[in-house]
C-alpha cells in the first residue's frame, strides 16, 4: 500500500515522464522517414489549385466505376477515366468558386424537370411533369434507403456541375467578340494580294550523311526546346517469355484420347468390382447425351446448313449420311470428332407472327403480370383453337394481348428471320413445321402462339454430335515450362544476361519508356506488378525478377531509369536531328551564296526562277513550294520590285522578288469579318477552353506515392 501511495503522489510526475518518451519516439520515427515531415499525406491523392484529393474518396469513386464498367475495362482504365473526372471538376470548381456561380435551389428544380420531363414515375394522368411525384419520390429514398438517397444526391450534383460548366462555357462566348479592326485584318489577310518570284534551294540539295549532328548538337536543342522535350519518369526493361504452349506430343494425345471414345471397351467399375462394357461414341443411341458426358463443348441439338459448319471441315462433314463421322480435325482451338445423327430438309429463311402470353415467373413478366402458368397455357391454347380455323382476328388479339410490344404494334408480324436467331423451342418450331401451321411454344419469355406464314429455301440441314478436346499443354509440359524458366533466372544470377540468352536460345524482347502508372506491357499485356517492379524504390538497374503472365512466364530485367525532366538525347535523336539538320543546311547554304538577284542566285544553284500569282496571308502557300508562311510574310513585307534577303522556310532557304502588289479593295463596311472572326473564336470554346485552364492550373499528382496504382 506504501508503494501505491508514493506512485498517487507522484501521479502528475509519471504522467510528464510518460508524455515526454512517447514525444521522442514520434520525433524518432519522423526523423528515421525523412519524407514525414515534408511529403504529403499518403492520404492525398493530387492537390488541384489548392483542392485535396483523398486517396479514400478516390478509391471509393474507381470502386463505383468499375462495378458499372463490369469487364469492359481494366482497373487501371478505370482509375484514369475517373482521375480525368475529377482533376476536371477540380479544375472547374476554381472557375466557378472565383466568379461567384452557384446552383440554387429553383435552378436544381427546373434541371430536374428538363432531365426527368419523360420520366413516366414523375407523370400526372395528363401525361406532364408532376413535381409532388419527384417530391415524394426524394422523401421516399431518404427514408427508406440511405444507399440510393446517396446515389441521388450525386447525380443531383452531377446535373449541378454540368449546368454550372455550360454558364461557364456561356459567360466566355458572350465575352468573345470579334472588332470592326479584327474584321479589317481578317479582310486585309484575305484580300491583299501580291505576285511574285522566287528561287527555292531545297534542304533535300544537300544530301544528310554530310551534315554531321553531335550528341552536344541534340543536347543544346533539347535544352533551347525544354517544354517540347519534358518528360515524366519512366523506365526501360526487357523480358524474356517462357510460354505453355501446346506441342506435337500434346496434340497427338489429344487425339488419341478422342479416338479411344469411338468404339466400345470394357472398363473396371470399382462399385460393381467388375468389368463393364462401355458403348463407344460409334455405336451410341444417345449421342447428346454422349457428348455431354465426354466433350468440354455442349451437345447443340439443332439442324443446320453447310455454312453453319467449321469452315475446316464442312464439305467433309456435310456430305456424310446419318451415323457417318469425320475426325479428329482440329477447329481453332479444338480438337473434334463430328457424327452426323439425323438429316432433314428445312427452310433458310422463315416469315412468322406470334403473341406472347407471360406469367408469373417468365421473363416477359412485369408488375402487371397476374396470371398463372397454367391460365397462361389455357389462353394460349384457346387462341390456337380459334386462329387455326379463323386467322383473321390474329393481328388485333396480337395488339391486345402479346408482351411484346415491339411486334405486337404490327399485329405480332416478326418479319423473315434464320436459323438461330429466336430461341430454340421457337426456331425448332418455326423452322421444322409447315407454311400455315399455328401452335403453341413454351419458352423462357412465356407462351408464344406463333403462325408461320412463309418459309423461303428449303434446303438439306443435318444435325452432327460433335466430341471436342480443348487443345492444352499436358501438365509433362507445364512442368518442363517452369523448369525452363527457373533455370534461365538462376543462371541470370551466375552469369551475364544476354550471355544466357545465347546459351539458352531465347530472344529478350526490350519495352522502352515504362511510365509509373501504365499497365500494359506490349506482348503480355495487363502487367500492373512488373510496372509496379520497375519503379519500386529498392529496384536496381540490371535487377531480373519472374513474374507470372497468362500462359507461362516471363523474366524481366529492369534496363535503365530515366527520371523526370528534359529527354535523354538518345530518345530525343528521333526529333530532334531532323530539325537540328535542317538549321545546318541553311546555314551552309547561306554561307556559299553571294548573289543578291534571283538570276545569279539561280545560275549559282543551277535552277531556275518560278513564279507564284494572287499569294495571300490567309493561306500563305506557294505554288510548287508547299506552306511558306515566312516566305510569303517576308513578300509582303516588300514594295513591287523589292528582292528579299535570303529567307529560311519550312522546305528549303529562299530569296523573293515582289512583282506586283495588289491592295484589297476598301470596304464601306467590315463587320460581316469582324462576325466571321467573332463565330471563329466562339466555335474553339468548346474544344480548347478546358484544355486550356488545365494547362495553366497547378495539378500535383501523387497517385502513385499515396498507392492507388
């Protein structure tokens, strides 16, 4: 007790001694992640003009899209659409929150009622908008499911941003004008007009093996050219890929494991500990039944034409009688054995009218569906009793009474149609009867009573049984695959990498300029771990790592890092020598001429002098030139017989001579230009506006640091 009465004395002490430890642990730890105290949260997806990002709300957005994506895009695909999404509204609310723009709460309700207007739940009996209905509707979510009132308030935010963005995109249309002085010189462009002459020296007179560029020469340019040549990190690797891939031993197991289903054999039942006699597929009573007990495709119990057959195989097939096979034959990715089981003889084409009957549980069933499976039936059959001596009435009871909407405004009339286009029982029934049979069919939507009205080219169909073997790599060569692939990684380890290479046979394919946030590698496709691998902080230039790819292996080795800023002068060669080429040879030419007339210039370069007429600023081509804007610019810079300096241009270093200057015509009047001009401006806000405020906003994109890749 002594000891707990010192320790309550000295409460407040411990509690300091306590306080300060824990202090100097955190500063310890902060101190050991240097990147604590500077970097942003990881929880800070990208900060746009100020606003955050949270890696939580971000994640929940992408995990929204792709539920809505389903299979129709990656993870990463999805990720970029919905980071477009939001560095746009990000941007956007800027705009907005600087102008003083909002969404209030009469102008919620008229977006609402433009949206909705022909959304029948929001309906009087008049057929018009009831704003009570979307009242109810609201208060209805609110109260009974917290998810979906969730959902509403998004899309009430989604209608909000895109109104905003519209007056947005309004206000800078109606601040867009075009001057009675812009008018003029769109006028002026247009209409001035000058003749002239000109002797063109085409870089292409000086061959590119003697103009020499140097990796300083690339280096300088890319330096003079920085926003052309800026760069995001990335990466060069290369792989090499081990693939399970079928052989010839497979493939001939494969069809050795087929053929030995065709004749009858004796098997041991281990629960009749007897031999049992086995029916092959030769002799089966039952082929489909046969089929879906040995094949890895489904017996398909339909007729049908030679074009319906595997092009590889369907001459062969289709001549044979009933109970002929052919096979094994190998269809894609297939190995198959085909039977022919029943010919006949049906039409290619069939023109029919039907009335659906739903009931309760059917797929055309709706709300509104009250009747039974068996009413169902008994209705269906009274029509059929009644259309089959008196068709007549079958347009009109169609209108009435089919659920199908779509024929039944048509009186049920389905137009022609070919095999394989309804469902089965209906196609069987459709394509197997006779022009002017009436009955009734059971499907998945309900009952139809269908009348065929016309059956075009009759012609033979057969109905084959088809034993099919997937063509797959045995697991003999899986296993050889992955001894394969694990050898070549240990011997990387021993050895140098292109050495194995050689030993082994095996081709590296290079995949050069990676960014952190790709996800297809060309080759093997959706690879997100092998990016992630790439640029993770501990991966060495020349480390190798396996990663497991659809159908094998492949043994990757991080080439080269290449980190944000201007492009390494071996990538920018591509671009850049061209251009730095193109300045050499001006400047060569430009030093061996001294003539000062187009005639001594052209004798000098042994060509000859061309003329161009009606040359205007708008479009500033030359005849037999190309587009030579600072030609034509220099001209008319020039009085009538004024002869230019030497001009570098797009295809060569020119000298001109203005022959004739033709002024533009004075106007009374300039504004049908200036409206010109005005349309002009106005017509770009839509494509370039947003373009334009993305460029100048300050985005910082920490989607990979805060781990959302």
């Amino acid at each position: 007790m002594a000891v707990l009465n010192k320790i309550r004395q000295r409460s407040l002490f411990l509690i300091l001694i306590i306080a300060l430890a824990l202090f100097s642990f955190v500063l310890a730890d902060l101190f050991r992640n240097g990147d604590a105290l500077t970097a942003k949260s990881q929880n800070i997806v990208a900060t746009i003009n100020g606003k955050d990002i949270t890696r939580d709300d971000f994640l929940q957005k992408v995990e929204i899209a792709q539920k809505q994506s389903g299979q129709n895009a990656t993870s990463t695909q999805v990720m970029n659409r919905v980071w477009d999404q939001e560095v746009r509204q990000a941007i956007m609310e800027t705009q907005f929150e600087k102008l003083g723009i909002t969404v209030e709460k009469d102008q919620m309700r008229d977006l609402l009622k433009t949206a909705l207007a022909s959304s029948p739940e929001f309906m009087n009996e008049a057929g018009l908008f009831d704003e009570n209905k979307l009242n109810e509707y609201i208060i209805n979510l609110k109260e009974t499911s917290p998810a979906a009132y969730a959902s509403w308030i998004d899309y009430e935010k989604s209608l909000a941003a895109n109104a905003l963005q519209q007056n947005y995109y309004n206000m800078v249309k109606a601040g867009l004008t075009g001057t009675l002085a812009e008018g003029t010189l769109e006028y002026n462009l247009e209409s001035n007009k000058v003749d002239l002459e000109y002797v063109q020296i085409p870089y292409t007179s000086i061959a590119d093996s003697t103009v020499k560029v140097s990796n300083a020469d690339v280096k300088k340019y890319v330096s003079e050219n920085k926003k052309q040549y800026k760069v995001d990190a990335s990466r060069d690797i290369r792989y090499v890929e081990f693939n399970e891939t079928v052989t010839v031993e497979d493939e001939a197991a494969i069809k050795k494991s087929l053929t030995t289903l065709l004749n009858d054999r004796e098997e041991y039942n281990k629960a009749l500990n007897a031999n049992e006699e086995i029916v092959g597929f030769r002799n089966t009573k039952d082929a489909g039944a046969f089929v879906n007990s040995n094949s890895d495709l489904k017996f398909d119990d339909r007729f049908v034409f030679k074009s319906n057959l595997p092009s590889v195989a369907a001459d062969s097939i289709f001549n044979l009688n009933v109970g002929g096979m052919y096979g094994p034959y190998k269809d894609n990715d297939y190995f198959k054995i085909s039977k022919v089981i029943a010919v006949t003889t049906q039409p290619d084409s069939v023109k029919a009218r039907h009335i659906l009957i739903p009931f309760i549980g059917s797929r055309s069933a709706t709300e509104g569906t009250t009747m039974t499976k068996d009413a169902a039936k008994h209705v269906a059959d009274s029509l059929v009793t009644l259309f089959r001596s008196n068709k007549s009435k079958f347009a009109e009871a169609a209108k009435d009474l089919s659920a199908d909407t779509g024929s039944a405004a048509n009186g049920g009339d389905l137009g022609y149609f070919t095999a394989g286009q309804m469902v089965p029982e209906f196609n069987d029934f459709t394509f197997q009867g006779k022009t002017g049979d009436v009955g009734v069919v059971e499907t998945i939507f309900g009952y139809h009573v269908i009348d065929i009205q016309e059956q075009k080219n009759a012609q033979r169909a057969i109905k084959v049984a088809t034993l099919a073997r997937k063509a797959e790599p045995s697991e003999e060569t899986i296993s050889k695959v992955f001894r394969d692939a694990s050898n070549f990684e240990i011997n990387i380890h021993k050895k140098d990498f292109d050495e194995v290479l050689k030993e082994s046979n095996q081709t590296a394919r290079p995949v050069n300029g990676i960014k952190i946030l790709d996800e297809n590698i060309p080759g093997i496709g959706n690879q997100r771990p092998v990016v992630r691998w790439a640029f993770e902080d501990g991966t060495k230039v020349g480390d190798v790592k396996r990663f497991n790819v659809s159908g094998g292996y492949a043994i990757v080795q991080l080439v080269a890092k290449h980190e944000a800023g201007l492009m390494a002068v071996e990538e920018a060669k591509a671009t850049a020598i061209p251009a730095i080429r193109k300045a050499k040879k001006a400047k060569i030419i430009r030093d061996r001429v001294s003539a000062t007339t187009l005639e001594d210039l052209a004798k000098a370069e042994n060509t000859s002098v061309k003329s161009a007429s009606a040359v205007n600023m708008k479009n500033p081509t030359l005849s037999g030139a190309g587009r030579e804007p600072m030609v034509i610019g220099t001209a008319f810079a020039l009085k009538a017989g004024e002869t230019s300096k030497l001009v570098e241009g797009n295809n060569g270093v020119y000298m001109v001579k203005v022959t004739k200057v033709v002024p533009a015509p004075t106007l009374d009047n300039y504004q049908a230009f200036a409206n010109r001009v005005e349309s002009q401006k106005v017509n770009v806000v839509n494509s370039k506006l947003y373009n334009a405020l993305k460029e100048a906003a300050e985005i910082e994109d920490n989607r990979a640091r805060s781990q959302v890749q």
